[in-house]
C-alpha cells in the first residue's frame, strides 16, 4: 500500500494522489461514448488556469514607483504648503500691514520673490499637464512618424470615423502656434517648464539668503521707529518661509534627478514588468519607459491634486484599465500594451485576470477592440486585446462574462478569415505583401480559435458559438489542410496551429450534451465542407498524429445523429482511412495506440445501427483482420464492438464473410469466462450477435474447443449477473448481452433450460426487474445523456427469458 494515500498520527495531513484517484473512479474512467462519463472538461478548464497564488502588495513589480510617487507628493505638498503660507503672509502681513513703510528694496525682493512663486507653482501644475498629453503627442506632433507616411490615408478616415462618433479632438487637430510643430512635442514643453521652475527656486533662494544675510530692514536714514521691530520680523519670516519653500522644492527635483536618472527607477520597474517594445510599436516612437513614465505622473498627480493616500489604490493594472477605455488611441495601446504584458506573465496573470473579470467595461471595450482593423496600430491592439480575451476566457466565470457581451461572439467571429469566405487568398488586396499579410491573418485565426476553444468549455456558450451567424462554416473552413502542409510542415508552422485549434474547437462543439449537442452535431455535419476536410486529415497527416486523432473524434461525435452517419459513411475513403489508422500495426508508440483506439471507436460508432456502413465495411475485405485484432490487447474492444455491429446490422447476402467469426469463437468465450467490465461485456456483445445472422453452428463444438462445457459456460453467465446486480457504469450493456446470449441458448437447445434452473437464473432474472436504469436502455451516450436507445427493452428481454425458464411452449 502506498504510505501517501494513508493516514496517520493525530496531527498529520492528508495527501491523495488526485490522478490515480480520477482514474479508478467509474464514471470518469473509461472516457468513452459507450459509457456514460461526467463531463470533466468544464473543470480541467478551470484547474488550468485557476491558480491559487495571488501577487503580494510586497512583490507588485512597480512598488518601488508607488513609494517613489508617494515620497515626491510629500515634498511637493510641504513646498507647496510653505509657498502658500510665504504668499498668505507677504499679501496679508507684508503688503496689507506695511505696504507704506517697506523701502523700495524689501518691496522688490518681496514682490520678485512672489512672481517667482507664482510662476514656479504655474509651471508645476502644467507640467503635469504636458506629461498627460505625451501619450497623445507622440505620434500626433512628428511629421516624420513612418505610421503616417505609409497609412496615412487609413488614419484619416479613421480619425474622421472617431470624430463623428466620439466628437473629440486631438491635440494635432488644433495648432496652438504658427510654429506648433517645433512646440508641440510635450517633452520640449515639459522640459521647459522644468528648467522655468529650477530656475525659479534657485533665484528665490538667491534673493532670501541675500536679504538674510545683510538683515537692513527698514529705514535707516530716519532712525528707529516703533514699527520698526515688528516689520523686521515680518521680513524675516517671509524670506525664511520663502527660503524653506524653495529648498524643499530642490531637495523634491534632487531626490527625482537621484532615483530617475542615476537609480534608473523607471527603467528597472519596466523591466521588472516586462514592457519590452516589439519593432512595430517602434514606428509610433512608444518606448517602454513612456508607459511607465505615464503611469508615475498619472500616480503623482493623484497623490499631489488629492490625498497622498490616493496613490496608494492605484497599480499598473488599474491604470491600464483605465487607459484601455480611453478615448485617445495612444492612450488606448498603452493600457491594452500593459495588460497584455500582465495577463501573459505567469508571476502576475492570475492578480490581473481577477481583476478584470470585476470590471465589465473594460471587458466590453477589448470586446470592441476586436473590429478595429484600420491601420497599423489598431492592429496591434487588436492583437493584444484577443490575446487577453484568450486568457480571461481561460476562467469559466469570465468566460461567461466574455460570451455575455451582446456581440461578442460577432467580435471574435470577425478574428477569423477564411480562404473561402473571400474568395481565395485570404482577402489580399493589390500591392500588400503575401507572406506578412498571410502570417498577420493566420495569427488572428489562431488567436480567435483559441477564445472559443476556452468559451467552448461552457455548455451555454456552444449554444451561443452555434447561434452566431456564419461562425460555424468558419470554423470548419480553417480545418481545411493542403496536402502539401500536412506532408511537409511540422507543428510549429501557423497553418498548422490553425487546423489543430479549429478541430480543437469542433471536438468540443460536438461532444455537447443534450439538446444543444444535437443541434450543433446536425449543423456542423450539414456543412459540405466537414467531412471532406478531416477526410484529407486522415489520408496526409501521417506526420500529425494529433490532428489525425482530433478528425476521427469528431467523426465519432457526430455519428451519434442518423444522418451524420450516413454523410460520413457516403464520403468516399473515410471508412477506408479509418480502417486502415485502426489495423495498421506497424507503428508503434503510445500516440499511434492512442489513434488505433480512437479510429476503432469511431467505427464502432459509425457502424452502430447503420446497414449501409456495415455494407461499406465489409466491402473493404476486412473481417479476417478484425479477427486478428481480438487478439491484440489494445483493438480487442473496439473490434467486438465492429464485428459485433457487421452481425446484428449486415445484409443477409453478407453472412459469407461473417461465417469466419466461427473460428474466433473459442477466443470469444475464453474472454467471457476469464475477463471482466468492458472486455467482458463487448465479447458478450458479439457471442450474442453472431446467432442473428446464423453463425451459432456447432455450439457443443465450440465450446469444447474452449475448453469448457456447456453447464459451466451456463454457470459463469449467471455468476456475471450475481456479480452486477445493479447495472454498472464502466459496462451498462453487459446484463442486456447476458440476457441475448441466454435467450439465443435456450432457444437453440432445451436442455440449456434445465442448465439455467438449476444455477438460479430466475432468481436473477427477478433481481434485474427491481434494478433496471435508464443507463441500460442506450447504446450510446454523450456525457450522462442517452443518445442511441436499443430496440429492444431490457424489460422485454427479462420477460422472454422468464418465459423460456418456465417452458418452450410459454415463448
């Protein structure tokens, strides 16, 4: 026994293995449409993408620039509050008290002195202005911008486009100067204003110490007066407050010069967030440290026009919410830039995806986004926004909020081009360049698939996928694969990707439950394109085993509908491939196992209550080789289940190529004695279908030649009931093929009725009449939902064998 699956001493924890546990559980394991499964992929989903490690405030990449913000609006606010007080004081005290007695010089250097402060406290409010405008004036004020030169037309319309809707200007729209294109760049004005208020400080200092120091208030040609002393004091507290102001202020541009410029705070918290800038944000001259740089002025003049407490509930992902539903595109890329970042690194994408699914407005707009498609930079925001949308999908609850948004399935219907859908070549206009224009719309589709891969997850959602005009010829368009791609391409090549998503997506499209599934199952399989597509899958892609395996799951999922069935069946060569993917025993390797099984499943399913596929089936000659497959530990299962199918659904002109089954019998029985669960129930499955075409022949002879007897045969069917009086989930046929198997022998030989008596079947046979389910009345299921119900009640079958029991005549 494992020691990690065990408890013990009064404190310990508990560790269990979930995997192993998942794995004996009945209903998870086997997956399989022949048996009813939960349906897991709702809560893998989840646990992918759910972690449970959030970021700390002590390890959120920008709290060095908090705390920087934070200390610069304490300074800020004591020199503003000094420059306050000195003003109050030199226009109340000074100027109201002493206007006619101060002598000319302590008039000038009080007045020079509060212009100087007037004007310092001037630049340093529109400082802060300017930096606001930066991200807007970027692009907006540099003629040489190569965005402008090259879609210059494109913007136009654009900017016209937002105008009429938003009825907003930018700032290049409106010349302020006759040379506005040599001051309109707001670092130059910032620059200045910078420079105006150092300048500023140091004269105030300057003119304070001077007076200070020579200390010759007054009048000294008229000797002492009585107001004399007190007009002293008021001087010297004015140049000391001014003095404080002005040193507080330095000391505030020294700490800023200090951490900025020789720290490189601003550059060490941009690579700590990882905003590097890729070459196509380059063109519009958006450096890294500019959003950083926005970010810390958008933090101080929070912490400086509010509470120094207010900075303290800002982040980066706040502000990049709040850029991302701005206006201005520049503000627009740089918020989606950082979220982008956030959401794509591991260390902080949990924090900033909980985040987001709170904030449906920002949801929505990065819905919205996903239209833009004017120019380059609308592009590159398109990008980002569905590469978060991809993440926030990720989580079921925001998936839900994400499908929620009226249009939002149009939105992300609009990632994906199609080859067909514009009439080849995936739309490229005269003069674009093929390859980059081709590799930016596989990226898109790649981008799209990928949202609703993960809203697929979500029940409701398919329905939505499956309600959205156009989406679904969409999706199977792109599982269109050249020959030439599937023979030569690794999986790494983008039109791979794009095939691989796109079956990704219609696997769990039509793997839906109820009557959602039914109804997606019959649309995707009306699509002429469908199985036509996966069809060139099977017959290419031997170098893409797992594009191989996703095509013939679909397959298997939408032969649940009669006329899938039929559409599948009637494509030429796809029973074919099958075969051939499910006998080839050449290739070894768990992949290759994993693909034998899922294309036996799928004919299996394709061949269940379907005579024109069993006919197809034969035609390919390969009954002998499904026999030998009985053989083999991994194909024995599906292969019953085939050749089971062929005996109860085939043409009575086919019972030539069944009589084989004969020989195979021996090898049928040994497993009904020997074997248990799905194994068990297949080989029952097929011992009782091959009396329907008439192949029992000599039963005493087989069963001699299985080295058993006919009584004890007899005795094991009973022993399989006693062992499942209450219908499994691994195996919810095998009583019904106990029952088959039973009534076929005691109809073929009286005396098996005596055989039966005396080993207790009628006990049993009551036994299953207070234990039937509904699970029992089902070939097929998809999830916990029955799809293919048999022909026969299982009540029915009870009643027979009762009859049987009590007398031929009674039959």
């Amino acid at each position: 026994m494992d020691r990690r699956n065990t408890i013990s001493g009064p404190n310990c924890s508990v560790s269990l293995k979930i995997p192993n546990l998942l794995r004996n559980n009945d209903l998870i394991s086997p997956a399989t449409i022949f048996a009813p499964q939960r349906r897991l992929r709702d809560q893998l989903h989840e646990s992918k993408y759910d972690d449970p490690r959030a970021v700390s405030p002590s390890n959120i990449p920008e709290k060095k620039l908090v705390l920087f913000a934070v200390r610069l609006a304490i300074l800020e606010k004591v020199a503003t509050g000094l420059g306050t007080l000195a003003f109050i004081w030199a226009t109340v005290i000074l100027l109201g008290g002493f206007a006619g007695s101060l002598v000319g010089m302590d008039f000038c250097f009080v007045t020079i002195i509060l212009l100087i402060e007037g004007t310092r406290i001037f630049g340093r409010s529109h400082e802060l202005e300017w930096q606001h405008q930066a991200p807007r004036l970027m692009s907006d004020g540099d003629e040489a911008n190569p965005l402008s030169k090259r879609n210059e037309e494109n913007q136009r319309n654009h900017k016209d486009l937002r105008r009429n809707l938003a009825r907003t200007w930018t700032s290049s729209d409106v010349p302020i100067l006759p040379l506005g294109w040599v001051v309109s760049i707001s670092r130059s004005v910032s620059r200045v204003l910078h420079w105006l208020q150092i300048l500023s400080a140091l004269t105030c200092v300057a003119l304070s110490l001077l007076r200070m120091v020579k200390h010759d208030y007054g009048r000294p040609d008229e000797g002492p007066g009585k107001n004399d002393k007190n007009e002293k004091s008021a001087l010297t507290v004015f140049y000391i407050l001014a003095l404080s102001d002005a040193l507080v202020f330095l000391l505030e541009k020294a700490y800023w010069e200090w951490e900025v410029l020789h720290c490189k705070l601003l550059k060490k918290v941009s690579e700590k967030c990882k905003l590097e800038v890729s070459d196509s944000i380059k063109e519009w001259r958006l450096e890294a440290s500019d959003s950083i740089q926005c970010f810390f002025y958008e933090l101080y003049s929070r912490c400086v026009n509010g509470s120094i407490f207010d900075g303290l509930e800002m982040d980066m992902v706040t502000f990049a919410m709040d850029y991302t539903v701005s206006n201005l595109p520049q503000k627009q890329l740089i918020g989606v830039k950082i979220l982008h970042r956030f959401t794509t690194n591991q260390t902080y994408s949990e924090d900033t995806l909980q985040k987001l699914g709170r904030t449906p407005t920002v949801i929505e707009q990065l819905v919205e986004m996903l239209n833009w498609k004017l120019g380059k930079q609308e592009e590159c925001i398109r990008a980002w926004a569905a590469e978060i949308l991809s993440k926030l999908a990720g989580k079921t609850q925001n998936s839900l909020r994400v499908a929620g948004i009226p249009g939002a399935m149009e939105s992300i219907s609009s990632l994906l081009q199609t080859s067909r859908g514009s009439g080849g070549g995936y739309g490229i206009q005269e003069g674009q360049h093929t390859d980059d224009r081709i590799l930016g719309l596989q990226k898109f589709n790649n981008l799209g698939l990928l949202i609703l891969k993960r809203l697929a997850g979500d029940i409701d959602n398919c329905g939505k996928i499956g309600n959205t005009r156009g989406l679904l010829p969409k999706i199977v368009d792109l599982t269109e694969g050249e020959e030439r791609i599937l023979k030569e391409e690794g999986e790494d090549c983008p039109h791979i990707l794009t095939v691989k998503r796109s079956l990704q997506v219609l696997k769990l499209l039509t793997s839906t439950p109820g009557k959602t599934g039914k109804s997606l199952r019959r649309e995707i399989s009306e699509i002429v394109f469908t199985v036509s597509n996966i069809r060139d899958i099977l017959q290419h892609g031997q170098r893409h085993l797992k594009l191989r395996k996703l095509g013939i799951e679909i397959l298997t999922n939408l032969g649940m509908e009669d006329d899938a069935t039929e559409r599948i069946g009637g494509t030429g060569g796809v029973l074919k491939e099958l075969m051939a993917i499910f006998l080839n025993q050449d290739d070894i390797g768990e992949s290759h196992s994993d693909a034998r099984t899922t294309a036996g499943e799928a004919l299996a399913m394709l061949s269940l209550d379907s005579e024109r596929n069993c006919q197809r089936i034969l035609r390919l000659n390969a009954v002998e080789r499904l026999l030998g497959a009985l053989k083999n530990p991994s194909l024995c299962v599906n292969a019953a289940r085939i050749l089971q199918n062929l005996c109860r659904y085939s043409r009575e002109d086919s019972s030539a190529q069944l009589k084989r089954i004969n020989f195979s019998a021996p090898l049928v029985l040994k497993a009904i004695i020997h074997e248990k669960n799905k194994l068990q129930e297949v080989m029952l499955g097929l011992a009782a279908a091959a009396k329907f075409t008439g192949l029992a022949g000599e039963s005493s002879t087989k069963f001699k030649d299985a080295g058993i007897t006919e009584a004890g045969f007899v005795i094991a069917l009973v022993n399989i009931l006693k062992k499942n009086r209450h219908p499994p989930a691994k195996s919810p046929g095998i009583r019904r093929s106990v029952l088959e198997l039973a009534i076929w022998m005691m109809r073929e030989k009286a005396i098996s009725i005596h055989d039966f008596t005396a080993a207790g079947m009628k006990e049993e046979l009551d036994g299953i009449l207070e234990t039937t389910s509904e699970i029992e009345s089902f070939n097929v299921f998809s999830g916990t939902v029955g799809i293919s119900r048999h022909r026969t009640e299982i009540h029915t079958l009870v009643e027979t064998a009762l009859a049987l029991l009590s007398g031929p005549h009674q039959c």
